[in-house]
C-alpha cells in the first residue's frame, strides 16, 4: 500500500495508509495459491476463509468476498488495519516460504473498504431465543461477542463505562492507524443487529453486580485498563502521562484540538516515550503530531521491540529518535519535569520471552532533556468491576480465571479479551470472544 508522505502526515491526525486499489487488489488476490490445506486460516484467530474471500477478490466479486470474511468476523475494516498479520494468517502463509506471503490483512481491508462505500452486507439473525445477555465491555471482544450471540438469536446488551462505544479501537489507537469513522460504521452494523447499547454506564455503580448477574448469561469484556508504571523517583510529576490517559485525551477526548474542546493535555516540546510496543510507537507518534521533538526509549534491541514493523518504520520516517538499550532510572524536575536519566544497557542470555535480558553498564548514566514523559510499558486488567463480583476467581495479576471457552468460576459468567489473557491484539480478543459465545450459545440453547 501506498503511505502519505512523511513530512504532511505529521501535522495531521488523517490515515498514514491509503490502501489498495482495484486493480492492485485483484492483482493480488490472483497470486494466492489456493491451497487445499490452507494454513492461514489455522493461523487467523477467528478462523476466516481466507482463501475463500481471495478468489472472490480475483474474480473481482467483491460483495461476495465481504460477505465470506464476515461470516466469521463483524469487524474487517477494524482488523485489516491493525491485525498483526505478519505473525499469523500471513507468517503461516505457504507462498512466503518462496516470495512475499500474500498481503491478507491488505485484502480484508479493501474488501471492507469497498462494502462500505457500496453498501453493507447484512448478516442471517437465527429466530429469537427469549434469552437475555449482558456483554459489559464494547471493546473488540465485547463487540465480537455481542455480534455472535445476536446472530445466534439471543437479545444482547452492552453496557460500556465511557461516551463513547469501542474501548481501545476509540480510545486507544490513534486515528492515523484506525480512522474513527470506520470503527463507527462497524459497531453500527453490530447494533442494528438488534444489540442494545448503554453509555456512560459503569457496571457495579450504575448497574449493581447483583442485577448484572440476573441476565440469563454474562460476558465480562472490560479489557486491561489499568497502567503500569516504573515505579521510579519522579514519576509523580507534572508532565509524565500514562500512554492509556494520554491517547484518551487525546483520541476520544479531542484533546489535540483545545481549547475547542474543553480537554487539556499537556504539548511538550521535548517528549521521552518509554517503551517499545504498539502503544508506545502510538503514543510517539501523536506526541509528534501535537509539534514535540520525540525520542522513544527502550531497554532492549530494536530487533527485540514487540511493536509491528510497519509501526517502527513509519515512527522512524515521521521523526522520532530511537534510544535502544536505554532504561530509565528518574525523572528529574521541581514543580514539572524538565529532563529524565537513563541508564545503558548490555543484552545477556535470553530470557522466558526468549528476548536477551538487559543488565545495566556501569557508569554509563546520562540525562535526556524533556519537559513531557509519556510511560507505555504495559496494562493490567481494570479491577472496577470485577472486584465488585463475589466469588469471581482471579490471578495474582487481576486476570479473571477462564477454561478454554472463557467459562469463570461463577456460573453463566464467562469473560474474554484483555481481561482473561492479559492486554493482547485486537483480533485475539476476538478469539477469545468468539469461543466464549459459541459456548454461552450452547448453554442457553441446552437450557
């Protein structure tokens, strides 16, 4: 795909990407293999027919190609923008053992793109069931789950907490990956399935745990909300942002537009990033956007960061500096923060992540003037709700306890996403939601 130029992009929050075009798309679709044992479906976490909707793209059959992907997955625009396809339909993809794997998500994205500008695919809705199932959480497992139990007959609502629906595809990633407006039409598509909406509605305070727990069945899909930080000297400065609040202000909260809009976030000149995920290289990169001079720091090797390549190399041409084997030790300041210490690291053995473990050097300190720290080194799940739930069994991290198909301790309670895994990607909350209805269809229909 074609990307905007380095130097416009940057003083816009509009879409990097510009997609495929017809001719492109089909071009493509026509090197797929069509295998007969096609492991890029085994390797998608809600199981598309991958090669099926491909040779709908090469005959140029395109309403027929939306129709397959969603069979299987509500959220195609969403997904073929930020699924991580290079480690799983198009890692596993056979012709990449000789040449370029297929681009997959590329596809998915422009068959989505087109069904939305030529008319939605409307999905089969079996019979009503009479049974009634609260989904809290409108994050990508809430959505996905909701769809499913819609589509199997069920009467769904979804109770989320803020203004608006989406968890992390609104709220988290910026516009410049996932435009607004796609995930908008998406979750609309999911609603006029017949799934009720509730905003602005906090479960366990707005709804009580109790009533919550008289639906016939619950989906738990609160995602992983709550920030972790260093725990370094300074980290309570004015000035250093979790990565979850500043992308908040700054994406549902039109932070980047004040004071149009009544949310401040602070436009640092000189900004240290800590961390080396897709949260980070987001975050980065709307520090950029918003006129701050960017350096991302991270404790490893760049070979080492988890975030996707493509996400590195446009953070590298749009400007930011990468400090790798760098780990910060304090941020300095008085009443705001005016710089941060680093310390270089050395790469030893492996670790359990398989990753080289960082060890300090000695005498290597030194100080990075910033007046603005953004903190992105991970999340753990957001303990609101699920605290409120008694004898809702947890992990020592605040993970909810599931079997294989996201079953809890307590029954006609089951949870997916973040909440249950741990902060993961998109489509793989999706997974997880898609096993969790199957299997609270099968109770309520066995009921």
């Amino acid at each position: 795909m074609a990307d905007r130029a380095a130097d416009v992009r940057v003083r816009d929050f509009k879409e990097v990407d510009l997609g495929m075009t017809v001719d492109e798309a089909i071009a493509e679709a026509e090197r797929c293999l069509q295998c007969k044992k096609p492991l890029c479906v085994a390797g998608c976490p809600v199981c598309i027919d991958i090669p099926g909707f491909i040779a709908e793209v090469a005959e140029g059959n395109f309403r027929k190609a939306a129709a397959i992907v969603k069979e299987q997955n509500m959220l195609p625009a969403i997904c073929g923008r930020v699924c991580p396809q290079e480690t799983q339909c198009e890692g596993v993809c056979i012709l990449g053992k000789k040449e370029t794997a297929i681009r997959i998500g590329a596809l998915e994205r422009f068959v989505a793109d087109w069904e939305q500008q030529n008319g939605l695919v409307s999905p089969e809705k079996a019979e009503p069931t009479g049974k009634r199932v609260a989904v809290v959480g409108s994050g990508p497992a809430g959505i996905t789950a909701a769809a499913e139990l819609a589509r199997a007959g069920h009467a769904v609502t979804i109770f989320e907490s803020l203004h608006e629906a989406g968890g992390v595809l609104t709220y988290g990633i910026p516009a410049f990956r996932l435009p607004k407006e796609i995930v908008k039409t998406e979750i609309d598509q999911v609603l006029e399935m017949g799934v009720g909406l509730k905003k602005n509605y906090l479960v366990g305070r707005s709804l009580s745990a109790a009533d919550l727990l008289k639906y016939d069945a619950v989906f738990l899909a609160t995602g992983a909300g709550l920030p972790s930080f260093m725990g370094i000297p300074g980290e309570n400065l004015p000035g250093v942002y979790s990565a979850n609040e500043f992308l908040t202000r700054v994406n549902l909260m039109h932070a980047d537009r004040f004071p149009v809009f009544d949310t401040p976030v602070k436009h640092g000149a000189r900004v240290a990033v800590v961390g080396g995920g897709n949260v980070a290289m987001d975050a980065a990169r709307v520090a950029r956007r918003l006129g701050a001079k960017v350096t991302l720091i991270y404790r490893r090797r760049e070979e080492d960061m988890p975030a996707r390549l493509a996400e590195v190399h446009h953070a590298k041409e749009e400007g930011i500096e990468f400090a790798t084997c760098t780990n910060p030790t304090r941020i300095i300041g008085d009443q705001f923060v005016t710089g941060i210490e680093c310390v270089k690291m050395t790469m030893c053995k492996l670790d359990a992540s398989g990753r080289p473990s960082p060890q300090e050097e000695k005498g290597s300190e030194f100080t990075l003037d910033v007046d603005m720290v953004i903190i992105a080194i991970g999340t753990s799940p957001n303990p609101l709700l699920v605290s409120l739930i008694p004898g809702l069994e947890r992990t020592r991290k605040g993970n909810v306890v599931v079997d294989e198909n996201g079953k809890t301790s307590i029954p006609h309670v089951y949870a997916g996403g973040d909440i249950a895994t741990g902060a993961a990607t998109v489509i793989e909350a999706m997974g997880t939601a898609k096993k969790a209805a199957a299997a609270i269809n099968r109770m309520l229909r066995e009921e």
